[in-house]
C-alpha cells in the first residue's frame, strides 16, 4: 500500500508505446528467439499454475460442501500436491539455468550490435554533448529495457489470462460478484491515470531542485572541491542553498500532497476495499439463502484475494511500459541514426598535397529536432529515476568549437606545418576537418587536388597518423596499445613496435618492463597491469603513429603534460623519426600548439585567430612581419630573455 | 567515476562481515535516535499506522471469514453480519485514508527534516575531515558510501521498524487464531524454519557465484566504456582496438554462461526443494490434516476446516517475513557501521578554540616532512624556507617533486610528519585552524567554479547584506574582474555579476571556456586581502598575451602581499625575489633567478632548455633539432 505514494510514471501516447514494444519485441526475436520461446512457454506454464491451483481448492471447497469421505477431499490435495513436484522443475530449471544463460546471451548480442554500430557512428556525434550524455552514456540501459519489455508483455499476458479464468469462475459463483470486480478495476484504473498525470506535473517541479540537492552532496563528497571547501566559506552558502531547496520541496509537497491524498485516499480506497465488502456482503446473503455453500463462499473469498493481487501486478507491468518504451525509442533512434558523413569510393593514393580552399566551418548539431526532443525527454526521466544518491558527474555542454572562416592553404609532402594561436582560435576543429571527422559548411578540401569526400573514408583516414591531446592507454598489452588491438605476434611486427617505442623515446622505460611489448598496461582489467605516468603515457601514443609508414602525421599539442627537458627532448626526436624511418620518403607533419616554443621550427607556421588564419611563413619571416604573432612570441619569450643566461 | 571504480573493485571477493547482535541493536538504535531527534513525530505516527494497518488486515481477512463461518455456522442473522461487514468496511477506509494523508502530505516533509538533518551533520564532518581522508581509497569506499546511503538507510531502519511491528502483530494474531482451532496445526508453520538451512546454502552459493561474475562483469563493463566514451571514440577508430575489445567480450559472454551453467544447477535444485516444502509440505500438508480433523476425528468444525484452509499459507508467509525482516535490520547495522565510523572520526587536523588569530607575518618552515598513509618513502624530506610578508616567491621543478604537497600543508590541509610551520614564531596549530587558512588565497589548478553567482564565486562568501557593505562588496568584485580581464566577460552576462555560474542550478546559467573559468578563479586573489597569496599554477589554460597581462596585474595588486608562484614555467621565476627548485621532496637549490644561474646547477640547466627556441635563431633551432 505504500507503494501507491510513491509510484512515479511517465506519460507517453499510447500509441508510441505500442508500436516501440512491438518492435523491441521484433528486434529479441530476430537475435535470439529461443528466449522469447521459453520466456512465452514459462509465462503460459506459470497463467496455467494460478489457473490450476484456484480451481483445485474450488473443487476441494466444493467436494467439503458436499461429502464427508476424507478420501473425497483429500484426492484434490493430492492431487494439487503431485501438480506442483511436476510443474516446479521445468519451472525452476527454466528459472535459474536456462534464463540467466539466455539473457546473458541476448545482452551480449545486443551489446555487440550496438558497439558495432558506435563504431561507425560519425565522430561528431561524440562531439556533441546532448548525444553524449542523452544517447550513448544512456544506452547501457537498453538491455535492460528490452528484458523488461519482454518479461513485461509475457506477464500481462499470463495476468489476463489467469485473471479471465478466475472471473469467470467467480462468475460461475455468482454474476453480480463479477459486475462489481469489473467496475473496481475500471475506477482503479481512472485513478491510476489521473494520479500518473498528478505525478508528471509534480515531478517536473521537483526535478530541478532534487538537481540541486544532488549537485550540493556532490560538492561536499567529491575530492575535486575538498581543498576550496576548506580554504573558503563556500560551504556555508552550499548548506544555505540547501536549506532554500528543501523549503521549496516542502511547499511543493504540501500543495500537492492533498491531491494526492483525495485521489488515492478517496477515489482508490472505496474502490478497492468497496470492492472486497461488496463482494463478501454479497456471498454472506447468497449462503444465508442457502444458494451457496460455506465451501463455495470460501473459494470465493479466497479467488477474489487471488484476484485483487493479480490485477495489482497487471497494472504494475502495465504502468511499467511506458517507462520502458522512452528507452526502447531512444535505443532504435540509436540504430537507425545516419551518418552525415559518406565515404567515397575512389581508392586513396599517396601523399602529394592538402590544400584548403575557402573552408568555413560552423558547427551544427547532428541531430534532428526529433532526436534531440526526445534526448531532453529522457535526461528529465533518468534524473527522475535515478534519484538523489547519484555521484556521477555530469558534463555539462562544452562550448561549441569557434567556427573556421574561408581558410584556404596548400601543405605539400615533406613540409613541417605548425598551427599556432590562442585556444578557441579554431586549431583543433581545423585538424578535424583535415581527418574527415567532420564535412565543411562550405568550401572544400582537397588531398592531391580531389575533393576528400570522394575518397574512401577509411582507407583516407588510414593515411593519417594523429596523437590528440586527449589520447587513451586501452587496457591491453603495451605491444597492442601501439600496433592495436589483436595485431599478428610476427617478429617483423614486433621489429616495428620496438622501432616505434624507440622513436618515441620509451626504450629506457621498456627495458624494466619484465613482459616487454606484452606486459599489460593499467589496471582497469588486470591487478598486474602497470600504470604509466603521463608522460611515458604520452610517449606510448606518440609511438602509434611512427609504427605504420603514415603519409601525414597530425600532432595535436602532445608533449602537453611532459616537463620542459623531456617536451624538449620529445621535439628532437619527433622530426627525427618522422624523417628518418621513412625509406627516404620525407613524412609530412603538422604540429598544433600555444607554446611557440616547440614550433619555431617549423617550416611554416599558420597563426590563427578567432577561426581566422591571420598570418603565416616561417618563423623569421613572421617576426619580421612585426604582426600579431611576433607580438604573442616576444610576450612568451620576454621572462626567459630578462633571465640572464651564461654562455652555454 | 574513478573512485566509483575502486568501490566496485574492493567489494568484490570480500565476505559479508558479521557484527554481534549488540551492535546491531546500537547501531539500529542509534540511527533510530537520530531520526527521533530531527522529527520525533513522524516515527511515533508511522509505527502507530502501520500497526493499525496489521490490525484492520488480520481482521478484515482471516478473521472476518472466520466470523463470517462461524455466524452463519449456527445460523445467525444475515443483517447483523452485514452491518458488523460494513462497520468494518468504515474503519477500513478511514484507517488507509489517514494512511494516505500521512504518506503524501507529513511523510514527505518529515523525511525531508530528517535528511537534512543526517545532511547537515555529514557535511560538517565532511568538511572538518582532514584532506588525506579523501586521497584515501579505504576512505572513499566506506565513508563516501556510508553519506550516500546514510538517508536511503535511515528510511529504511524506519521502514524495518514499521514492518517488525506490524508483522509480529499479524503473525501472533494468525497463529493464535490457528491455535484456537487446533495446536497441531502450528507445527506446519514452523516447517520453513527447518529448512532454514537450504536457504542458507542457498545464499552462500549465490555470493560465490557473485563474485565469480563480478571480475567477468568488470571486465565487460571496461569494454563498454572502451565503446561508449568520447574519450576513447578518436583511437578507437584509428587503432583497431574494437576488434581485440568485442573478441574480448565475446569470451567473458562464454565465460559468464559457463559460470551460470556451473551455479545454475545447484541453485536450482535447492530452490525446489525450498518451495516444495513451503507450497507442498507446510501448505498442502496442513490442509489435509485439517480435512482429516475434520472429517475423520471430528475435532475440527467444517467452518475452522475452512478458515484454515484458506489462512495457513499465511502464518507461514509472516514468519518468512518477519525473518527475512530481521536480517535486514543486520544489514543495516552494517552500514550505520560505517556511517558511525565517519561521524564519531577524530579529525586529525581540528580547530584550536584556544588559538590565537593568525594575522599575517613571516612564516618559517623548518625541516618539513610529509609522509601519505600507507606509502613506503617520504614525499618531502625536510624542506626549510620562509616567507616574508610581501616576498614574491617561486616555488619550482618537475611534477611530482614535492610542490604541491609543501602547499596543502602550508595551508595545513595536511598534518606535517616532521618538522614545523610557524608564523612570526608561533607554531600552526597555536593558531585558530580557520584563521590560519584564512591567511592564505590559494587558487590551484584544479579549481573549481562553483553553481553560484559570479560574485559569490569570487568573494567565497555571502555578499553582505547591508546596503553600505553590500556597496562595497561589489565594488571589490567588480575589480577584481577587471584586474583578471573577465570583467567584459561578466558584463555580457544577463545579470552581470549576479549571473548563476554552471547549469547545475539553472538551467539559463552561464557555462564558462577553461580560460574564462580560470579568469573568474583568479579573481578571488583581487577580492581578497589575505596576507599571503598562493598560486598553483594556475594560468595553463590561459593564452600567453592573457597570461602576461595577468601576471603584470597580479604583481602589482599583490604588491604589499607575499605571493608563492608555483609553476614548471621557469619563465615565471625570473622576476621572483627567491626561487626555490624541488626536486624529489628536497629543495636542491635556491636563492634570486640570477644566482641560480650563476650557479649553473640543475635550475640553469632546466631554464637553458626551456629558454633556446626562444633565444636561438630559427635556422640554428631547425639544425640543431634535428640533428
């Protein structure tokens, strides 16, 4: 009973649920029909065991009311008892064996389909934080939900059949006793809408503010605030916001804590328990007149208890499923989502040129108007859901990348290219285009002089080597780490590997590693695993691009988390191995960075700003220029030019 | 997430603990006490009503068919029986209506006094904690989940309590109305106890297969993120790693349903026997001996025959219940164990009511040294400076050297291991603990912005409230923004100062880029007057023109307060008065930049490297890099 005060369900147009559980059901069956077999025998065996055990004790009741030989009686009993030895195997064998292992199989069919497909899902969906937090964070949950669904449906099906075949014994009984069920579950049902509708409005005011509780726990609980916590009176004004939203709460509480209190206290309770007295009234007269046994009275109390329980656990499946089905949308929306992006065929020749031709950039969301409402309707739901005990850090929106302005360049093979300027200024979301992670708005790039859309997506990205600021050690081998994932364990791979962890400058930290290129790296998956610092991490993934003969590598501010000496070092031998390995072929490099220290360099820096390439040429011939980028070279290198140095 | 992680890591493999009966019952006592205190209504009603709910159950169920029987067994009066149905019928509804008001209406707000209560005190231990206790992996598995279950936990005590009450009503309510129609009949009821130990095995077998599974799911659940995460999408695609990951996946499923197979079949055989004997042996079994009562011996009226045919399921329903109940009340236990733990702490680092106010002055560190919990070497090792009032300071060298550890105990965020901290002669913990940290304006670089306004994020306080101070205080946010350059930023803002920082509060509030952020958290250096002024480095995220004029601002704001800078820019050391280089939790050198260099010790060795593209000609440079 308590329940009732804290049933909270959302409300979706019938319709949509329907159409979403069939096809979820549709999508179960095409992956592993076995399961929705046996889910539908079980669900049929268990609508046959309720059936059955009311019938029995009808009959058991039936046979006390009219004959006094205990063997008379007590063959129903034997009866239900042998019913149960039989039917309790198939039913706990199907329960605890054959189901675990079917939805086990089932999840991990599912989850590989999905992993396939993020895979190919175009990068820019990562980009995007509504597609992020709404569709594949919140996709872990759809194996769950397709479970439900099935379990669900079975279950109302084995609720209305069980139920049907117990009214129809009460009305056997006696057809007033059945009018008065049917209207109870009519008015509960009312009740229950009504009351879901109470709760949707009520939870819209109140989501925002269980928010705000949550975000103050997690200020206190989570080690990032700890230290300003301490050293600031911000505490104070935290547990002072709390106490408001807990005033606020309060007020919504009461206000609607009324209505509730009428719907459920007034509406539900005379329905229900109007019911059940009716019901007994009725059988008190019907024996009085002699129309009824006191066996037949007691089947019918005790069918009728049966009943009311069965008919709570319909309603219960009932209420379930359009909770259900908002993830089910959201996780065929996944599915069929297209990609914006579309490889061409044309096979990939080898690096002459890249050239920019008026490319401007802004960036769009790559989801439609449908995708992105029913996004913002499931992140209300799952805050709902999830409730108040959850640490998990959202993401809040990142900025939208500053937008590229008719840039237009040519890079030619051999060239060492810096991109330079301000964070925001473009230079990241410049590389992206450069990898086909995203299309221009306008103008076109071209590889070799052809427009880089009418190139094999793949096999043009597999021209590219990058190291992003951002990159991930994987739990795997450190030899897979560099080569990826399953490579072939040939002595000529491992040549490369080893070469490629040499140009990188990790060979001194290999040699202590007792495994070499197989010893597992962190300790997500294997205790023995070994943590990298952040700089011998970094050295790992800079590795991954000198491991294959790439035509163009992309380095994208790398040496970021080093220490002066070892970003100094890591620069020497960067250029170097690009150079070197590449039987005499020149590698093309670009390097990204705010530090002008690490690019002077280069053969020709872009200096870009506000989405805008303002200057370029090479170092001196920029100083020489006396524009911005001399202005922000000279503000960088003014503190170690006061310094003053002895002669090396 | 990554503490989350650990959590997940330790629980499994671990042995449910067993705590002795007497600290069950304090610990369920003591958080009994605490709701109590915070709403000692609530707990009074709630038991009533729920008892009252047994009551109105037993009597409107077993009972009333038992009268019904018995009534018109000997031939009594439809009416009277009809009008006792709709008594009943009245009390039914009044008591599930109070129920209702109680739920939607009192519940709600009672429990909300009692969370904040259990909040209020958690939050004030948590901040009185020391901040190791938060770098301590043991620390968040137990206390981070002790406060996240404390009010889920606290419901539930209370619920167990209203359910124990309840249940034992209705169990002594069922069995004496079996007893009176005959004894025997209880014995059928107290089969389940006998096959207690089924269920125990039962359990066994299910945690062992649990953990089985845990380090598979794990597993599972790292190539998921492998799949999901943006921070992974980039190199997934480029490495080819998904296919060794879905590889990997595909042997965990096999693993799983070879573990599922292995358990399955023991988990099953034994829950049939379970419910066998419930369903068959106590159930079945006791209607057939009341039919044999009945129609046999004699003993047993048709109308009792009756009655328990229909209530026996239910005795030993409760009694399940009420067991299963009872248990639950031991994992409670378990976690106020932990919660207690976290409250009753001593915090090692505590504030000094006798304390003087700190207020500024030289601080001399002596012999510093600092050991973490649990790690085998120091991290410092005896390290001495002293910071005079409006000294400029530079505290550099390589990550992890040491630095940033020296900070936290310099603002006694850490107890030293060794050694000490004073301010103009009197040690640290002589001081007011909140006085000390006062003293100091530290912005690290791991900041944070909070879901404030932007004044209230830069002055760490409320804004006063009267009108005269109120005045000021804006004025001295508006200053500090502009000494950081944020103020153009702040003015675009649609309430400008007043502006809610974050999207946690609002949904209209103002998301900041990295460097706008770091703007606002050095703008708390401007709004402060806190004698010492530490900086951790705190400018990577700027560009160098907004660093440069940033520093420039910083300097000469900070002209008459001591400032410590600490960065691994050397460029930031040239104009300090004292430099001082880590290295490995000792300072190897210091004295001003140009001694340093005269030295030609590791410090000018470090500032040559960083210095040469700058200073070489772009030709040499080129040469010389790739040689």
């Amino acid at each position: 009973m308590n329940t009732v005060a804290k049933i909270r369900k959302p409300r979706r147009r019938a319709r949509t649920v329907l159409v979403y559980d069939a096809k979820i059901l549709a999508k179960v069956w095409r992956l592993l029909p076995s399961y929705i077999i046996f889910l539908a025998l079980w669900s049929l065996m268990w609508a046959g065991i309720d059936t059955a055990a009311v019938y029995f004790r009808n009959a058991m009741f039936n046979a006390l009311d009219t004959s006094d030989r205990f063997m008379d009686v007590a063959v129903f009993i034997f009866a239900l008892a042998l019913f149960y030895l039989v039917v309790f195997v198939p039913d706990h064998i199907y329960g605890l064996i054959l189901n675990p292992i079917l939805e086990n199989k089932l999840r991990y069919r599912m989850h590989a389909e999905l992993y396939r497909k993020a895979q190919k899902m175009d990068l820019a969906c990562y980009d995007d934080p509504d597609f992020y937090n709404q569709f594949v964070w919140a996709m872990r949950e759809s194996d769950n939900r397709a479970i439900a669904v099935v379990r669900a449906l079975w279950n109302i099906v084995n609720r209305i059949i069980s139920a049907t075949a117990i009214s129809a014994l009460l009305l056997t009984i006696n057809v007033w006793m059945g009018i008065l069920m049917m209207t109870g579950v009519v008015i509960t049902l009312v009740v229950d809408y009504f009351g879901s509708r109470l709760w949707v409005k009520v939870m819209e005011k109140m989501n925002p503010l269980w928010r705000r509780e949550s975000y103050i726990t997690r200020v206190f609980n989570l080690s990032d605030y700890a230290k300003e916590m301490r050293t600031s009176d911000v505490g104070d004004m935290m547990t002072r916001d709390c106490e408001d939203t807990v005033q606020e709460l309060n007020r919504l509480d009461l206000k609607y804590g009324k209505w509730f209190t009428l719907l459920y206290g007034v509406g539900f309770n005379l329905a229900r328990r109007g019911t059940y007295y009716a019901t007994i009234l009725i059988m008190v007269f019907e024996l009085s007149a002699g129309r009824v046994g006191l066996g037949g009275f007691a089947a019918a109390v005790a069918s009728l208890w049966m009943l009311q329980s069965i008919m709570m656990n319909l309603a219960e499946s009932l209420m379930e499923l359009p909770k259900h089905a908002l993830y089910v949308e959201k996780y065929f929306k996944f599915l069929e989502h297209e990609n914006h992006l579309v490889s061409g065929t044309e096979p990939v020749p080898a690096f002459e040129s890249l050239t920019f031709e008026n490319v401007s950039f802004t960036y769009r969301s790559v989801f439609t108007d449908a995708e992105m409402a029913l996004a913002a309707e499931i992140k209300e739901f799952e805050k709902r859901e999830r409730g108040k005990t959850d640490t998990e850090e959202e993401k809040s929106p990142e900025e939208r990348p500053t937008v590229l302005k008719n840039v237009s360049f040519t890079i030619r093979k051999g060239e060492k290219t810096a991109i330079v300027g301000y964070n925001g200024a473009g230079k990241t979301t410049l590389i992206k285009l450069v990898m086909r992670l995203y299309d221009p708005t306008e103008g076109r790039i071209l590889y070799n002089g052809r427009d880089i859309r009418e190139y094999d997506l793949r096999a043009y990205r597999d021209r590219i080597g990058a190291v992003f600021q951002d990159y991930r050690i994987f739990a795997a081998t450190l030899g897979e780490n560099v080569m990826g994932g399953g490579y072939e364990r040939t002595d000529e791979n491992e040549s490369r590997i080893r070469e490629a962890l040499d140009s990188a400058t990790f060979t001194d930290r290999l040699s202590t590693m007792e495994k070499g290129l197989e010893t597992p790296l962190t300790r997500e998956i294997d205790k023995e695993g070994v943590n990298l610092s952040g700089g011998e991490a970094q050295k790992v993934a800079i590795a991954r691009v000198f491991v294959r003969p790439y035509d163009l590598i992309i380095m994208d501010e790398p040496s970021s988390a080093l220490d002066p000496v070892a970003e100094y070092q890591l620069n020497h031998s960067i250029l170097n191995a690009a150079d070197s390995r590449d039987c005499g072929r020149e590698a093309t490099v670009i390097f990204i960075s705010h530090r002008l220290s690490t690019t002077r360099f280069a053969d020709r820096i872009f200096l870009f700003a506000n989405g805008e390439l303002c200057e370029q040429g090479s170092h001196d011939e920029l100083v020489a220029m006396e524009g911005k980028y001399a202005e922000m070279f000279r503000m960088q290198a003014e503190k170690y030019q006061q310094g003053d140095i002895p002669d090396a | 997430m990554s503490t989350k992680k650990k959590n997940k890591r330790k629980n499994d493999g671990k042995k449910p603990e067993k705590l002795p009966l007497r600290r069950v019952l304090q610990n369920n006592l003591f958080m009994l006490g605490m709701i109590r205190r915070a709403a000692p209504a609530y707990i009074f009603i709630d038991v009533i009503l729920d008892l009252l709910w047994s009551v109105i159950e037993f009597f409107s169920g077993s009972f009333l068919l038992k009268v019904v029987v018995d009534h018109l067994g000997e031939g009594g009066d439809p009416v009277t029986l009809a009008w006792f149905i709709l008594g009943m019928f009245a009390i039914h509804i009044t008591v599930f209506f109070a129920q209702q008001a109680f739920w939607q209406i009192y519940a709600p707000i009672s429990q909300r006094k009692l969370y904040m209560a259990i909040r209020i005190a958690l939050y004030t231990q948590m901040q009185a904690v020391e901040l190791s206790c938060y770098e301590d992996p043991a620390y968040y598995e137990k206390y981070v989940k002790a406060m996240n279950e404390a009010e889920d936990r606290a419901f539930n005590v209370l619920w167990s309590l209203e359910r124990l009450f309840g249940q034992v009503f209705s169990l002594i309510a069922n069995a004496l109305l079996l007893w009176s129609i005959d004894p025997i009949l209880m014995l059928f009821a107290l089969i389940p106890f006998g096959v207690g130990f089924i269920r125990k095995k039962r359990n066994k077998i299910a945690f062992k297969e649990n953990e089985d599974i845990q380090k598979l799911a794990w597993k599972a659940n790292y190539i998921q993120r492998g799949f999901y995460l943006q921070d992974y999408a980039k190199e997934m695609r480029l490495t080819g790693m998904s296919d060794k990951l879905l590889h990997d996946l595909d042997e965990t499923t096999v693993e799983i349903e070879r573990i599922k197979r292995r358990y399955g079949i023991r988990t099953a055989a034994l829950d049939y026997t379970a419910r066998i004997s419930h369903e068959v042996v106590t159930v079945l079994g006791a209607c057939l001996y009341a039919v044999y009562a009945t129609l046999v011996q004699g003993s047993i009226g048709v109308g009792d025959c009756i009655v328990v045919l229909n209530s026996v399921g239910s005795v030993s329903g409760y009694l399940q219940g009420l067991v299963t109940n009872l248990v639950s009340f031991h994992e409670h236990a378990l976690y106020i164990q932990n919660l207690r733990a976290f409250l009753d702490y001593e915090p090692a680092i505590k504030e000094n009511p006798e304390g003087v106010a700190a207020n500024g002055g030289e601080i001399v560190v002596e012999n510093l040294r600092y050991r973490y919990a649990g790690a085998e070497t120091d991290t410092l090792h005896g390290v001495s400076l002293r910071i005079a009032p409006g000294e400029k300071i530079a505290l550099v060298g390589q990550n992890g050297s040491g630095k940033s550890t020296f900070v936290k105990l310099l603002l006694h965020l850490y107890e030293p291991s060794e050694g000490s901290i004073t301010l103009e002669g009197v040690p640290m913990d002589h001081h007011t603990l909140a006085s000390w940290r006062k003293s100091f304006r530290p912005v690290f670089q791991d900041y944070s912005i909070f879901a404030l306004s932007v004044a209230e994020n830069i002055l760490m306080r409320p804004l006063r409230k009267d009108p005269e101070g109120e005045a000021a205080d804006r004025a001295l946010v508006e200053n500090a923004l502009r000494q950081s350059g944020a103020f153009e930023r702040v003015l675009k803002m649609p309430h400008g100062m007043d502006t809610m920082l974050t999207r946690e509060f609002d949904d209209k509030g103002e998301v900041l880029s990295g460097g706008e952020a770091q703007k606002i958290a050095l703008s708390r250096v401007f709004a402060s007057d806190a004698p010492v002024v530490i900086l951790d480095e705190p400018t990577s995220a700027l560009d160098p023109v907004a660093e440069y004029r940033l520093f420039e601002n910083m300097m000469q704001a900070c002209a008459d307060r001591a400032v410590v800078f600490i960065s691994h820019r050397l460029s930031s050391a040239v104009p300090a008065d004292r430099v001082y280089l880590f290295e490995d939790g000792r300072i190897v050198e210091s004295g001003t930049h140009k001694e340093l260099m005269e030295r030609g010790g590791h410090y000018a060795d470090m500032f040559r490297k960083q210095a040469e593209s700058y200073r070489a000609t772009d030709a040499e440079t080129r040469e010389e890099v790739r040689a």
